[in-house]
C-alpha cells in the first residue's frame, strides 16, 4: 500500500488522481488532500477515500469542513493556512506527492515536496518556471524522483532512458513539444479581442482549471511548459521546439542524433500521465479509453503562428534571458489572466501587459527563494499598474492590439 498525499485535490488534476487511486484501493491510498477554499469538494473527497490529513488554505471553509467531518463521524484531522500546505508535503505516511496547485500559490509546498526525498508528480509546472534551479537542486540534494504529469513532460519522460532529474539524457538532439492551438486556432486575428472568458475556457480536447484553460488559448502554456523542460531534461530554449498539433494524440516527441524519432500517443485524458506515474516502472490501468487510429484518420502538425499568438514568442524570450526572468513572465502572465477572467482586460491585452511588465521589470540572478518572491511581487506591481492603465484606457482595453 502506497500513501499518496494530493496538494490540488479539488482540481482537475486532484479530481483525476483520485480517480485512479480509487480504481487501484488495494495498492494506493489517499493520506493527505488540500485545497484552497472549496471545503464542500473536499468534503466529498474526504467521505469517500478517508485521508488522515485535510487542509484547507481558507480558515473559515476548514473550520466548515472540521465541523462537517465531525458530525460524519471521521477522524480526518483538519489544518488551515499556508504553511500546513507544506505539512502536508512532509506527511510521514505518504510514499508520493501531487503537486497539482495551480499557479505561483504552489510554489513553497511543491520545493517542500521537492526536500521530502519521497516521489514528487509535478503537475504544478509553475514552481520550476520560477524556481527551476531551487527546485532540482532540492529534488537532487533529498534524493526525491521527481516525474512530470503535464502530459507533453510525461511523454517526454516516457521517451527517454531514466536520468538523474535535470540531466540531459544521452543522445538527444532536441525535444518536440506538442501543442493544440487552444480553442482560437482558427479564429481570424481581429476576432480575438472580442473573445469571452466562456470562449477561452472552452478547450475543444482537454478538460482543464479557467487559468490553464486561458494559458492554452494564448499558447502561454506551451510557454510555460518550454521553460519546464528545459529544467527537467537539461536542455536549453533553442533545443526545444512547438509545433501545433490540433488533435492532441501525440503528446510529445523526442528526436535523437541517429535521426529516430520516439513519441507518445494516447487519448487526451490526463488520467494516462498520471497513472504512469503513480505506477512508475509498472503500469497500472488508468480507465482512459484505447487510442483508435483507425477511427482517428489523420494526426495534422503546423508550426504556431507567433504574430497572432505573442505569448509563446515572450516564453521564449524569458526562456533566453534566464535568470528572474520567467519568473517575472509568470508573475506577469498570472496577474494578466485573472483581470481577463474578471472581465477587467480583454484577451488581446494579455500578452500587452506581460510584454510591458519584461521590459520594466530587469531580470536578474536567481540564488535563494527570497530572490525568486522579491521578482515575484515586483513583477506583480508592474502588472497591476499596466492593468489599471488599460482599465483607465479611454477606449477600453486595447482591442485589437495583438491583430
């Protein structure tokens, strides 16, 4: 019986985690589920799989949640705040640990995870854009295996011989990122700055959290997911390439010095990742449907259009730059896409403000986790400043700025 402690439990990821785990109750077991406030979600969880160890980050909804587990009768202890997000990395019973908050929120119980010497899953691929260098050192210094569960990493991962994390492995000549092109991939560019919230959550493969979903209208994802690579396979920004790929079956691609190419293939379902690594070197069944070819037709790959999508363009930029660099990208992009989701920016603005923020805010060395939350918040005034001027903007957000 292996612990499985979830860090996300009420999102997509943990959602589907749970999923698994339920499919496999002799071999794997829920100890520890957080979440931010969803205390009702959580609540469900915790009747169905029994952790020892619920945390919720909203004090209110934990004391909600203690009391509602109290008149169930279970004995899942309830801890509240920040820090015991990071309790529950370290829980004694726990052989692997999700990592799947969304967002910089993730960052200080993923680098717990990351010392905890246990199996970290990193779905939160936001912690190794701010923190890549912190958060493979601390994987390498704990002896923790760190596996990816974005599916294009997992991919990756399952496409290479084992290597130490952070490593080049042998022979590789570069690594193909698959992408979808999100649900814009053929919306005419003077469209785009019209489009709703609604329209960019409403991915046509995959099901995902509003933030990631909005990330994956703007190519900012595979962005992101760039920066992430080059961290878990020791590969640099120009050994890394997107290509858009609408039907999302190939989840990535890896090219070796001999002209082979290996890839991994399946139905767009984040169950697969996830339980390859649960499972890891073992397989176990996952409850995602087989791939069919035949039914299929065809797979199409095209190169993404960076004139209609900028946010890729300043991933990469980031990506080159090195240093704070992605880490005032997320920051950026992150405080970007909530005043989009609120209604306050419109979706061509996005990349504008992030844009805006890299060229005001210097990059610089990253050395310590102070270094990486001072960028952070600095990068985060920049943003809000740039927000606020848009809003202020006599003719509304900036429509039609990336057309």
């Amino acid at each position: 019986m292996r612990g499985v402690t979830i860090l996300g439990s009420t999102g997509s990821v943990g959602v589907n985690t749970l999923d698994v785990i339920a499919r496999h109750r002799e071999e794997l077991r829920a100890v520890a589920l957080t979440a931010h406030g969803n205390d009702a979600r959580l609540f469900d969880q915790c009747l169905e799989h029994r952790p020892d160890l619920a945390v919720l980050v909203d004090a209110v909804a934990a004391e909600r949640l203690r009391e509602r587990l109290r008149s169930a009768g279970l004995t899942t202890r309830v801890l509240a705040g920040t820090a015991a997000l990071e309790e529950a990395a370290r829980h004694p019973q726990a052989d692997c640990i999700m990592a799947a908050i969304v967002g910089a929120a993730g960052l200080l119980p993923t680098l717990a995870a990351a010392r905890s010497g246990k199996r970290l899953l990193l779905a939160n691929k936001e912690s190794l854009v701010m923190s890549g260098q912190l958060l493979i050192e601390a994987a390498r210094s704990s002896g923790t295996q760190l596996i990816p569960i974005d599916s294009e990493h997992n991919a990756i991962f399952q496409c290479v011989a084992p290597v130490a994390t952070g490593t080049r492995p042998q022979g590789v000549r570069r690594i193909i990122l698959t992408a979808s092109g999100g649900p814009f991939l053929g919306t005419p560019a003077d469209k785009l700055a019209r489009v709703t919230p609604a329209e960019a959550c409403a991915h046509p493969n995959w099901v995902m959290g509003r933030k990631i979903s909005v990330d994956s209208a703007t190519l900012m994802n595979k962005g992101l997911e760039l920066i992430e690579a080059c961290w878990l396979f020791g590969l640099g920004a120009d050994d890394v390439e997107i290509v858009v790929h609408p039907q999302s079956v190939v989840h990535s691609m890896v090219e070796y010095v001999d002209g082979s190419v290996l890839a991994q293939l399946g139905n767009p379902d984040m169950r697969t990742p996830i339980a390859h690594a649960l499972s890891w070197p073992q397989r176990c069944e996952s409850g995602v449907e087989s791939l069919d070819l035949v039914r299929l037709g065809r797979m199409t790959f095209e190169a993404p259009d960076l004139g209609r999508f900028p946010c890729l363009a300043l991933a990469q930029r980031a990506a080159r730059t090195g240093g704070s660099a992605p880490t005032i990208l997320n920051a950026a992009n992150e405080a970007a896409v909530h005043a989009f989701l609120e209604g306050r920016l419109n979706f061509t603005a996005i990349p504008v403000v992030i844009e805006g923020v890299l060229n005001r805010v210097a990059s610089g060395p990253v050395r310590s986790l102070d270094a990486i939350l001072s960028a952070d918040a600095v990068a985060r005034e920049a943003a809000a400043e740039a927000i606020a001027r848009l809003e202020g903007a006599a003719h509304g957000p900036v429509a039609g700025a990336c057309a």
